[in-house]
C-alpha cells in the first residue's frame, strides 16, 4: 500500500506543478510568447479575433503563433479573423502560422498574414475557393402534397430557398457573386505570397484541391515543414526573446457551453445559405 501512497503524492506533485507553471504563464510580467488555437468550422470569429486583439495590446507578448486546425468556414467570419491577424502586425511582433491537421480554405485564407508559415509534411492545406450550397426538397414536397408561396420584394429575396428550383438567372448571380468572393481570396494570397508564388502558377492549382503540406511548400503556399514547436521557436527567434515564456491563450468555456456548441466545433452544422471558404 506504500508504493500505491507515494505514487498518489508524485502524481499530485506533478499535477501541481503543471497547474502553477501554468498560472505563472498567464502572468503578463516577462516577455512572453502566445499560442493561440483555431479549431474547427469557423462560424463564430469573435472569440479569436478578440484574444488576437489582447495579444497586439499586450506588452509582455512579443510574439504570436496561430494554431490552425480548421477545414475553412464561412467568408465573412475567416474575413474578421484575417483582419484581426493584419492588425496585429501593425504592433511590430512577429506572426507565425503552425497547421496541423488540416488548414484548408478558411483555414488556410487566415493563415495568410502570418510572417512565417509552417506544415506538416502531412498536413492537408489548400482547398482555394468558394462554395453556396443549395438544397432542393421541391420534389420531396410535392410527393407529400405540401405547397408553398414566397411573398418578395424582389426576384432574388428568395434565392436558395429549399422549396424551389434555382433559375437560370439565379445561377448566374451567384456564380458571379462566388467569383467575388473568390477573387479577393486570391488577391489576399497574391498580397503575402506573391513573391513565392506567381499569379500564374497560383490560378493553374486554385480550383478547390488539396495539396499535403510538402507539396504546398512546394509551391510556396507555406514556407517550411515543421510542428508547433517550431513554429514557436521561430517566433521567439523573429521577436528576439530566445527565453520567453509560452502561453497557451484559450477561451474558458463551461461544460453547458462546450455541449450547446458542440456541432459547430465539429462542423456537422452551418448555415446553407452562407458563402464559403470550406473545404468539402
């Protein structure tokens, strides 16, 4: 029974231990690198964009890692994100991109700011371009006698209604409003990485596929194969600071929160009438 005792008390040592290193780490004294994590369909950018703010107006920070894990999501949200990220580089830190699983898409359109770009050999990036989704259940409707009728203002109010075909005018409205969307996803590469990749080559492997991360190095989508760690070492090397602390800036959520937002961190749930950078 004394061995089982003595391993109970190294293991609460242990546990300690990392509990207070990890409280000393969030002590904004010294100079400190943060690790920020983007996990996930990105629907909501609020959470991110608001840590990345708290790290350009943090003094102790000298330097920022985005963490991408993401399949992409809706424009407007990897937008607000991406916007956040050139923000930040307005303070003089330096930002560095670390993809792990998957950064494709939204994942990878946010990555784009960042002063260094690091993958792994198999990491699953690219996956440039945009997607609406339309669902039809006009026949469905019909075999079970259900009607219904769109009172609008205008010929477009209700397109990508479920109760309906698309016209032919209605395609062709959105293709050119996906076009958009599209183009200022390649303005946005051709902006940070114009000079590892040419317009040309860009537009010839922009048509929604995926590269694993040796071959988006390759092409000069990323800048180098590594992990987290190096992507952290990098940026204490860039900021200057070879012994600054990390810190790991996630969002506190309570379990009643993690459960109700459990299908959008999953991706099993978004909304179909929504343009998207997302790769499916």
């Amino acid at each position: 029974m004394r061995w089982v005792k003595r391993f109970i008390l190294f293991t609460f040592i242990i546990l300690l231990v990392a509990m207070i290193a990890s409280l000393l780490a969030r002590i904004p004294v010294g100079d400190r690198i943060a690790v920020i994590k983007l996990e996930g369909v990105i629907l909501d950018p609020e959470p991110i964009a608001r840590r990345i703010e708290s790290c350009r107006e943090d003094s102790s920070i000298k330097g920022l890692v985005l963490r991408v894990d993401s399949p992409g999501g809706a424009v407007g949200a990897s937008q607000e994100i991406y916007r956040a990220l050139e923000r930040f580089k307005t303070s003089g830190k330096p930002l560095v991109v670390s993809m792990g699983n998957v950064a494709a898409s939204g994942g990878y359109y946010v990555s784009l700011p960042a002063d260094f770009i690091y993958a792994n050999e198999g990491t699953i990036t690219g996956s440039i371009g945009v997607i609406i989704q339309h669902m039809d259940y006009k026949n469905l409707l019909d075999r079970v006698g259900v009607k219904t009728t769109a009172i609008k203002t205008g010929k477009f109010k209700d397109s990508l209604s479920p109760f309906r075909e698309l016209t032919p005018e209605e395609k062709e409205y959105l293709q050119s409003t996906v076009q958009d969307a599209y183009q200022q996803f390649i303005d946005s590469i051709l902006k940070y990485r114009g000079k590892k990749i040419e317009k040309e080559k860009l537009l010839s492997v922009a048509d929604g596929r995926v590269f694993t991360g040796r071959k988006a190095k390759e092409l000069g989508l990323v800048d180098e194969i590594g992990n987290l760690q190096d992507a952290i070492e990098r940026a204490k090397t860039m900021a200057k600071v070879p012994k600054a602390r990390v810190f790991f800036m996630e969002e506190r959520k309570g379990l009643l929160r993690r459960i109700l937002e459990g299908d959008v961190l999953n991706g099993s749930f978004y909304y179909p009438t929504m343009i998207y950078y997302l790769m499916k």
